[in-house]
C-alpha cells in the first residue's frame, strides 16, 4: 500500500527545502500528481506510525498536510 502526502507551507513557517529534506530523510519520494511526496506502507499499524512521524516532523514549521492511501 502506499500512502501519499501533500504538504501546504506557509511563507510564515519554515523553508520548504528544510521540510522536502525532513520528508526525504523520513523515507518519501517525490511524486508527480495530487500529492508531493510517497512511500511504501505494509499495514495498518504502519500507517499508525507514518502518520504519527509524518504529525511530529511538521510540527512547528506551521505546514498543513494531508495524506491518503492507494493500494
């Protein structure tokens, strides 16, 4: 399964080359589309801790987000 991600920054928060690096180190890749960035999920429990990382790597740098899964 793979769960996307598509990020909204802010011009008041941080850089959006400094959260495309986190986002890279955190294991997603580019994506061309709806959303900017992917990455492969193997279950739900998975999709728990994607999340959660995805919530605590946005943290503070006033970015909105929004993910979604796809088989």
């Amino acid at each position: 399964m793979k769960l996307y991600l598509k990020i909204y920054f802010s011009s008041e928060g941080a850089s959006t080359m400094d959260v495309i690096k986190k986002a890279e180190k955190m294991g997603f890749g580019p994506n061309v589309g709806d959303y900017d960035f992917v990455i492969e999920i193997g279950s739900p429990e998975e999709y728990s801790e994607v999340t959660e990382k995805i919530h605590k790597l946005l943290k503070g740098t006033k970015c909105m987000y929004k993910v979604s899964t796809r088989p």
